[in-house]
C-alpha cells in the first residue's frame, strides 16, 4: 500500500507488509538516542541509499535521493506503527536527502505570517501548536517543519495535517468528536486529525518568526530577541539530516542555517507549563506579530 502525501516532491512511503528485523554485519553510522537513553533509531548505509531501524518496530529504506521509501512492521504490529514513524520521522529526514531544511519544530499562521516553534521533544511544541487550531488559528505542522525559499521569502511549507498529543494534553484540548487516527504501537500519544475542530492550513505561508521553547520555568510569558550566533546554534541543534557524515550536504545545510540565523525573526520564549496559562501565551504571541509587522 502506498501512503499518499498528498504534495508533489514528497517521498512515497511503500509499506511492504511485516518482515524479521534480521541481523546486520555492518555496523551503524548513527544512533538516535532520546535523552533518557533509550534508543530510538539506527542509521545504516547500504547499497541502493538507508536502512533506518527502529528496534522491534519497523525498517525503512531510503532511496539515496530521497524520494522512495519502502516499510516493514516488525511482526505482530500494525501498520499505523508504519505511517507514524514514517510521517513523524523518517519523511523529515528522506526530505534532509533531498536538500530540504526541516527542522523539529511545529508551526501555526497568525493573520498570514507563520510563526514556528522549536524545542526538544517534550517542551511543548504540538501542545502550542493544538492550543492555537483548537482556538480557530490553522496550524502548518505539527513537527517536522520544512522550509524552502520562494520569491525571496523564507516560506513554510505545509505538512500532515495531524497533531501528536499524550493524555493530559488530549483532556485538556481535544474535543470528544474530533477524528483520530488508527493507534500506533510503541507510543501512548494519540494522532489527531484535522478538521472543523482542529484548523490547518494546506497552503505555504511566509515565515514571520521563530520561537525557541524554554524549559517552562518563567513564571510569566517571557519573549526575548536571540543573537544570530545563538540561533545559528540552536538551528543546527534542531535540524533533520540522514547522513550526518556527508561533507558536501553539510557543508550546503550550514550555508543554508547561517542565513536563517542572520535574519532578525529569531526568539526565544518561555511560559508556565499550565494548561490555563495558554490563552496568555496565544495573546502575547499574537500581540508580539502585531507589534513586529507594526
């Protein structure tokens, strides 16, 4: 079955059924580890492009332009373990093949700017992102944010139009009517799908602003202005690449960030981590865009 995307250059996912996750001579170039240890992903080369593996979950291989990607389930898992390891992670990173920046980040357009927010995982990106479509303001993405230039502006290109929330978040904002997709195996969060409840926007919108997330320990909606070189850092820090041993590619990336970095769109923002501070943070960001486009 192939996953349809829905926009043209995007790869295509072909899930090829279950197979064994069978042994590998070669060792593997890249380890995704999260940061309480646990692994996340392994990176291999092989012939024809990637073999990416998530361990006791699924394979991927990866054509080496980035355009094709083929998908196994491990035995006894289902195919939504496929597309949501797939939208969430490996299509950010067959596009990184392709020569497109994609950043974890999520984004949302306030009155036709789009504003992205960058983080690690767990600071908030999808819950902010679910804040705002909830409350009518359409969302791009809600991670996995790519970026291309168009007529001179930095533009945000649109992505799946879903949103991974866990539990609290859910009760906090998802309505009781509002569509899920089917249930992937390794993980708790619950994908939703856009619609009247949850805004998207399915067009490409200029970029206004990006937002770095805090850790949460403001105790009040704190925007401050970031230094090119600081964002520079934390540009790279939150970039999707495949092959991270790729001269040539890197050396395109980081010509590519150090662009980004120069132009004065970057902040960064912190808030309580409460669900009835959001309305606050909603109100200072949209304030924050109208002041910088006044």
């Amino acid at each position: 079955m192939t996953l349809a995307t829905g926009t043209t250059g995007l790869p295509r996912l072909i899930e090829q059924g279950r197979r064994e996750q069978r042994a590998l001579a070669q060792a593997p170039f890249h380890r995704w580890v999260f940061a309480d240890g646990t692994l996340w992903a392994l990176f291999y080369r092989e012939a024809a492009g990637y073999l990416l593996r998530s361990p006791g979950l699924a394979d991927f291989e990866v054509s080496a332009d980035g355009l094709d990607v083929r998908g196994w389930a491990a035995p006894g898992l289902g195919s939504a373990t496929v597309q949501n390891l797939y939208l969430n992670q490996v299509l950010p990173l067959a596009l990184s093949r392709q020569g497109k920046l994609v950043l974890h980040a999520s984004a949302v357009d306030l009155a036709g700017s789009c504003v992205a927010f960058v983080g690690v995982s767990g600071r908030g990106k999808s819950t902010l992102a679910a804040s705002f479509a909830t409350a009518g303001t359409r969302f791009l993405t809600d991670d996995g944010l790519q970026l291309e230039w168009r007529q001179g502006r930095l533009t945000v290109l649109p992505s799946h139009p879903s949103i991974r929330l866990w539990a609290d978040s859910q009760t906090a904002l998802i309505g009781d009517t509002t569509p899920v997709a089917p249930a992937a195996d390794y993980t708790p969060k619950a994908r939703f799908l856009a619609g009247n409840a949850l805004a998207f926007c399915d067009q490409p919108m200029p970029l206004g602003a990006v937002y770095f997330l805090g850790d949460g320990e403001a105790t009040v909606v704190k925007i401050e202005p970031m230094k090119a070189a600081t964002a520079l850092l934390e540009l790279v820090r939150h970039s999707f690449l495949l092959d991270i041993d790729e001269r040539d590619m890197l050396a395109l990336h980081f010509e590519e960030i150090s662009r980004i970095a120069n132009l004065p769109i970057h902040y960064h923002l912190d808030y309580p981590r409460r669900f009835d501070e959001l309305p606050n943070v909603r109100r200072a960001l949209v304030a924050h865009i109208k002041d910088r486009v006044e």
